[in-house]
C-alpha cells in the first residue's frame, strides 16, 4: 500500500492493529470515533448496534494506530447471529498487537466479567475506564482503579471520557510502546477500510435506532440493494428488514412520516460522508427468523 510524506516511516515508526472489546454500551464506538475525529463506527444509545467489524486509522508521525471496533457480546440471544458474533469477538483479539479494554467508571458485572475470561494471555491488554464525567465523587475512582487491577494483569489503565474527549492522548501513549515497529499501512486520508455500500447501510441502521426508541428489535437488518455512481451522484436503494409485519407498520410510521425520517436524516449524513449529492430509496421488507438465515449473513459479510 502506499504511503505520503508525513507518514513515510522510518527505523522507528510504529504500526499495528488494536482491537476495541468490552460488553455493550460501554462506549466503544464513542472511543473510536474520537480516537480517530470522524464519525464511522455507528453510536447509540441503545446496546449492540455494532454488528460488524470495523477499522478507524488514526496516524501521526510516529506511529499508526489501525483500530477494530468489535461487536459487544451478546449474552441474552443465542441465535446464529449472536454466535457468529461472539465468535467475531474472540477473532478479532486474536488478529491484534493490543487490545483496549473498555468498562465503565464503578460499573463491572458478570457480562464485563464474561469478556475477561476471554481476554488475551499472550499480548497486551490495556484498561479504559470509560465515563468518568459520571462520577461526581472522584475520589471513589482510585479503589475501583486498584479492584480491576485485580482482576487481570493490565498492560496499563487509564481513566477516559469518549464522550468529552478527555485523557485520549494518554490512551493513545498507552498504547504506542506495544505496536510492532512497522511501516504505515494505509495513507493519512485513508480513516477506514470499510467501503461507501457499507457506510450507507450503518447510517441506514444507526437512524433506526435513534429515531425508533424502544419499539424496534435488534433484529433488524439493513441491506444495500443497488449503488451506483453517476457522475458526482450516487444513487442508492437500501432495504430495511424486519421480523414481522407490524414491525414494519412501527417503521413506516403514520402516514409514513417514521420511514421519510430515517430517509431524509440518513441521507444527509451520507452526502456529508461521502462529499457528494445522494438521491436514496428505502423500501421496508418482512422476512421472519432473518437472523438464522444464512444468505442474509452473508450479505452481512459473516461467511
Ligand atoms: P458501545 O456499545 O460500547 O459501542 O457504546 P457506544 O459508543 O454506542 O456508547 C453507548 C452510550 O454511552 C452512548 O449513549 C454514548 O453517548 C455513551 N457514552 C460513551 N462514552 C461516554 C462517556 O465518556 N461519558 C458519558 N457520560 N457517556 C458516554
Ligand atoms: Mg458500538
């Protein structure tokens, strides 16, 4: 791959993979999207919204950082999506040089426990404590700090804000030391590897959560039917697919007010991230027990 002048190597430049893990809703996404200042991996307020793999590059001129936002762990489902999920997971601490462990400030339960016990012996793990803009006392930090350092042997921990941007650069030197001196991979400009068709379906999807509250399942799916560039437009038809029929009627909405919601607010995300004009088509489709379905996990981009 190439590489530009600012970030053209060197005996001692550093890069390598780093895998983001941690139970749902603890801010990984939130983590990566201020690791590397653009917004890629999908957030929201609601758990498990990453449903797959994805990689945000931060680099500076030392060092290149390739990160994987994993899928939480999925402990209430036992479908094959969730199980090609977790399987995900472990996958992906296996492919890195360092793993960042994310929990949250005085919270660590049985699902984070659950994601210990499958942390990494043989290469560095480093703790995030995320939220610590929660705690208004913080001085009860330092012995939630010193229980985690018990729980396993931390390259290091540090305490972080994802959402205000706080002790970012103190992660980021964490990290650094335990990147294999390596060459850049990718070019600065380049802040994910992941392709448009893929982009447009995770703001398809990240509109349904935010604008859908409690009524939609996580069994929703979204997929790109048809992408096509023409000239500085892109046209794209995506398809919402849901469980069952009145699913479907909670994302139409009234007079289909929900549907051109989630249109129009995705697409401008998608001209904003794609620096051009979007003309977007999206239809509603039924199609129970989708999750077990293995052509519709292929699409998905499990096998
Ligand atoms: P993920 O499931 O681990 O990827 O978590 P997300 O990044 O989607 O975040 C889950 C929720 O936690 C969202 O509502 C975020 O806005 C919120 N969140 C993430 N980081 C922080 C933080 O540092 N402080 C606070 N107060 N909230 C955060
Ligand atoms: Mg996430």
């Amino acid at each position: 791959m190439t590489t530009d002048s600012n970030a053209s190597g060197g005996p001692d430049y550093r890069c390598g993979y780093v895998a983001i893990v941690g139970r749902p809703n603890v801010g990984k996404s939130t983590l990566l999207n201020k690791l590397v200042g653009q917004k890629i991996s999908i957030t929201s307020r609601k758990s498990q919204t990453t449903r797959h793999r994805i990689n945000g590059i931060l680099t500076d001129e030392k060092s290149q950082f390739i990160f994987v936002d994993t899928p939480g762990f999925q402990t209430r489902h036992t479908n094959r999506l969730n199980s090609e999920m977790n399987r995900m997971v472990t996958q992906s601490m296996r492919d890195v040089d360092v793993v960042i462990f994310v929990v949250e400030a005085m919270h660590f339960d049985d699902r984070d426990k659950l994601v210990v016990n499958l942390l990494p012996a043989d290469r560095p793990v480093i703790l995030a404590v995320n939220k610590v803009d929660h705690l208004a006392d913080k001085s009860r930090l330092l012995p939630f700090l010193e229980k985690m350092a018990r729980e396993f042997a931390f390259a290091a921990i540090v305490p972080i804000s994802a959402e205000q941007g706080t002790q970012i650069p103190d992660l980021i030197r964490a990290v650094r030391p335990y990147l294999p001196q390596n060459p850049p991979l990718f070019t600065e400009d380049e802040v994910t590897d992941r392709d448009e068709r893929f982009i447009a379906a995770e703001l398809v999807r990240e509109k349904l959560f935010r604008l859908l509250g409690e009524e939609i399942p996580y069994s929703t799916s979204v997929v790109i039917d048809q992408f096509s560039v023409e000239g500085e437009l892109r046209k794209i038809h995506a398809s919402i697919i849901v469980d069952k029929a009145n699913q479907k009627a909670i994302v139409i909405g009234k007079g289909g007010e929900k549907l051109k919601l989630i249109a129009t607010t995705a697409r401008k995300d998608m001209e904003e991230n794609f620096g051009g004009k979007v003309y977007l088509n999206v239809w509603v489709k039924v199609k129970s027990g989708w999750a077990d379905d293995a052509r519709v996990l292929r699409n998905l981009g499990y096998e």
